[in-house]
C-alpha cells in the first residue's frame, strides 16, 4: 500500500470529487430526488443576501455563523458550485493533515496511507462535501488545532480554536482536555514539545486513575496551583478573545437574530422530526407545547457525565480522547443527523494505528453492527416519510437501538485501543532515546 504515494491518492481523491460535483449538477436537473444537500441551498440563499448588503438571517432555516454566508459569496458572483468546491477541498485538506499529524507521530508510510484512506474514501465523507455541508471546513479547523498543538504553536492553536467554536460551537467538549494537556513542562517557550511515537509493540499502556483525577479536580488547591498556569491562561484568553470578538461584531452587525439563530438555538434547540436521537418521539409527542429552559437542558445531563468521564480517563492521549468524546456526544444529542457522523469519521484516522483490533472479526463485527443499525432506522425512516406509514414507535425503538449499537462499538474501541500519550515529558523522551540507541 505504500507504494501508492500519498500524492497520487490525494490526486485521485480530487479527481473523485470533481466527478461527483458534475454529477450532482446533472442529477439535480434531470431526476425527482436532488444531489445537493438543502442546507446548500440555504447557505447559497443567505450568501445571496449578505452580497445584496442584508442579513443572512433573513433566510429562514438559516443557523449559523455569517463567516460561511460570507465564505460563500462567490456562489452568486462566479458558479453555484463554489461552495461544493470549497468544501471539497477543505475535506482533501482533511486528507493531508491526518497524514502530517500520523507523519509526526511517527507512523510507517504504509500506516498513513491506509489510514488516510479511512477517511477520503469513505462515503459518508465525500458525499458531504460534494452535495455542499459545509462541515469539511469544521473537521479541517479541529485538525488544524491539533496540528499547532503538536508543533508547539500555542497561539494559533488557540486562535483556531475560538474560531471553530465560533463557527461551529461543538468543538467546546474539546475545552478541558486541550487544557488538561497544556502541561507547562511540556510547552516550554522556544521548544516543540515532545511527541510520543508509534510504535509496533505492545507496550503496557499508561492506565488513569479516574478516583485519583476526580479527587484532584475537586480539591480547590490543586485547582490553584495546576490549571492556573501561563499556557492555560494564554490559550483561554486568546480562544477566549476570537469568541468573544466575532460574537461581538456579529451582533453589532445583525442584532438578537445571530445571536439566537446560531448560537442559542443550538444550546436549545428541539426538533419534532424523525432523526437518530432517542429523545425525538418525546420532542414530536410534546413540539406543540413550548418546552421549558430546564427541559432543554436536561438532556445535557448525560452528555455531560459521559464527557467528563471520558476526558478525565483519556485526556492525556488527545486525538483519541477526541474521537471518543465526539461519538458519544452525537449519540447522546437531542438531535441526531447524518451529517453529524463527519466530526468523529475526521478522528478516526488519527487512532487507527494505536488499534490491536484487526480487521477481520472484530472489525467486521464493529462496522457490520454500527452500520446494521443505521440501516435498520433508515428502514423504518423510508417507510414512515416515503411510504406515510405510521411506524414512529417501531422508528424510536430503532434509534435506541442505534445508541446501544454506538456504545457497543464505543466499548470495543476503547477496549482494542493501546492508550499512548500524545506528549512527553523532556526528561521522558530522552530517557526514550537512551533506551533506543542501547537497542541498536
């Protein structure tokens, strides 16, 4: 595999997606069922709108922050398709930060491509960007993140990081960890800080004392002396500052609207229609009576607890603490779409050669059982909007089945996955090359 350059996948890759953009367009002309995704149309709407000097909140349905609209402007001015094409090479560019990140972490070549492949072709990937979601850009910027904390390049690691929280505000469930690894002997100023490197071994894998952090996090000293440190600060303030800083300017500009429309909403939002969350069939049993601020938030309950369990057990190896945090955040929404599946597919890569599962078995197992479950709620989806079935509680028992199917896959990764820190200590690392050089 690798003697498939990475150069000549990504070609290809770019070749598969200008073909697929092609073909949206002759598909949206000539057949019932359109290509292009309908959020396209609302972002090409709201960019309409904001090129004519209005607000992009005049479309309806539009949710998000004026930074895409803006992004899109083009769609008016040149081609329709400006946006797929912007969004398609966001997910190449996807492709090329999962090789550079596997690159530094030292990873065999044969690795990296394999891995990269996981993502560029994956269906569920390069559909999203060709029929024109805009969340190609999001995944990009989170590995972009990742990127300059890895290069040691603590501002701009920041700087990005309130840009996508801006812009997409999941990315807030990365706050703590990203924190929690800002260790003060590792970013030391004028220094990359250490990488852990792959390695082929099946080396005992550092085990966290979740009683022992918890215990920690709730002693008031130990919150003093630890996470007041110089990089935390820097980094909260400059994220921090990038937040506040487009919520500001944005609000200025078009008022209680932004404000509500893509930020609130989505801390509250309720959606009556079928999706994969479990908490849809109450939402659509209750949609007409308007929910309290505390039923809203509820649902935060689990998510929350899972969250801080996750990131307390494997903050210290980031990219899979990511990917873990980001499954089961979109297992636990209130609201569950397709789309949603992008923010962990761009991690999965990143934690793929730290996996003892192998392919055949348990690998099967795991993607037969996510997909199978997948396939059965699109059944009984098919049937009640195709088909005007009524099938909704047959539809609600198959979206809890679908988060018992993403817990047990969940389970199973954690349980195959060989925990390996992302960072090092100085005086660890040498010790690590000490202990090479005797090797050879």
């Amino acid at each position: 595999m690798a003697s498939f350059s990475f150069g000549s996948l990504l070609i290809l890759s770019a070749i598969f997606r200008f073909v697929l953009i092609l073909y949206g367009e002759w598909q949206d002309a000539n057949m019932e069922v359109r290509y292009t995704d309908v959020d396209y149309i609302v972002f090409s709407d709201a960019a309409s709108l904001m090129a004519s000097g209005k607000s992009p909140y005049m479309r309806s349905t539009y949710r998000y922050s004026p930074l895409l609209a803006f992004l899109l402007i083009p769609n008016t001015i040149f081609h329709r398709c400006w946006g797929k094409f912007l969004f398609s090479a966001s997910d190449l560019l996807v492709g090329y930060f999962i090789r550079t990140i596997l690159k530094k972490r030292g990873v065999p070549e044969n690795l990296c491509i394999g891995s990269v492949m996981v993502w560029l072709f994956n269906p569920f990937t390069f559909t999203i960007g060709t029929r024109g979601n805009c969340e190609p850009l999001v995944c990009a910027m989170v590995l972009k993140i990742l990127l300059c904390l890895m290069n040691g390049q603590l501002l701009q690691a920041a700087f990005w990081y309130g840009l996508v929280v801006h812009f997409r505000i999941y990315p807030i469930i990365y706050a703590l960890p990203i924190l929690l690894i800002l260790n003060q002997n590792v970013f030391k100023s004028g220094l990359n800080p250490a990488l852990q490197n792959w390695s082929k071994g099946d080396e005992k894998a550092p085990q966290s004392n979740l009683p022992s952090r918890l215990a920690h996090i709730f002693n008031p000293l130990f919150l003093l002396r630890s996470i007041m440190t110089k990089e935390r600060i820097i980094f909260g303030l400059i994220s921090g500052s990038i937040f506040i800083f487009c919520t500001v300017l944005f609000y200025y500009l078009y008022g209680w609207e932004f404000l509500h429309e893509a930020l609130l909403y989505h801390l509250t939002r309720t959606d009556p229609r079928h999706n994969f969350s479990i908490y849809f069939y109450h939402i659509y049993l209750h949609h007409e009576r308007e929910f309290s601020v505390v039923e809203k938030l509820i649902s935060f309950l689990p998510q929350l607890v899972v969250q801080l369990v996750l990131v307390l057990s494997f903050a210290q190896d980031l990219p899979f603490c990511w990917f873990a945090q980001t499954v089961a955040f979109v297992a636990f929404n209130k609201v569950v779409t397709a789309q949603y599946f992008v923010w962990f597919f761009c991690l999965l890569p990143l934690i793929l050669p730290w996996s003892k599962m192998k392919l055949k078995w348990k690998g099967v197992l795991s993607v037969s059982i996510w997909t199978g479950a997948q396939l059965h709620w699109l059944m009984w989806g098919y049937l009640l909007e195709f088909k005007g079935k009524n099938v909704l509680i047959q539809l609600w028992l198959a979206s809890i089945l679908f988060l018992a199917a993403n817990t047990a896959v969940l389970s199973l990764i954690i349980h195959q996955h060989k925990l390996s820190a992302l960072f090092v200590l100085p005086e660890t690392a040498v010790d690590n090359t000490k202990k090479s050089k005797k090797c050879n």
